[in-house]
C-alpha cells in the first residue's frame, strides 16, 4: 500500500522558482522531491545536525582547509605572460 500524497500549491517569485528548479536538478532530483527533502530536512532536524557537524569541522579543521584551499589557488593560478619577450 502506497503513501497518500496531498497536493500543495505555492507561489514563488519566478527568480526562487528557477533556482529551486536549477538546485533539484544539480542533485538530480525533479523540483517536487527536492521541496518534499528540504521541508523534511528542516522539520525534522536533519538540517540542523548537518550544520552543526560542517561548523565543528570548521571550528577543528579550519586552518588547515584555507591553506588547502590556497595551495589549490595557486596551484591553477594563470600563468603570467612575459611582456618583455621578442614577438
């Protein structure tokens, strides 16, 4: 036996609409589930943990992800080009 689904209808500021859209489809999810995970997320704490957990893996490991972060910086940094060299 299937679960019951009520229909909702929302309005949304075309811009919300189009960035809800475009975020259910980078998770690969069709925009209906990714409201139905974001509402379940947020009522049921899930969100919450999931926030908490990334800020004590800031407050822990912070200093090391900058420096990561600008090791990888550099490391794709562009290239300067040499003005002064002969055409």
């Amino acid at each position: 036996m299937g679960t019951q689904r009520k229909q909702a209808l929302l309005r949304l500021e075309p811009e919300v609409l189009a960035a809800g859209k475009d975020a259910a489809a980078a998770r690969g999810l069709d925009f209906n589930k990714y409201v139905e995970r974001l509402i379940a997320e947020d009522t049921t704490g899930a969100r919450a943990a999931g926030m908490s957990a990334a800020q004590r893996l800031i407050d822990t490991h912070g200093d090391f992800l900058a420096d990561l972060e600008d090791d990888l910086d550099a490391q794709h940094a562009p290239v300067p080009r040499n003005r002064g060299a002969a055409a």
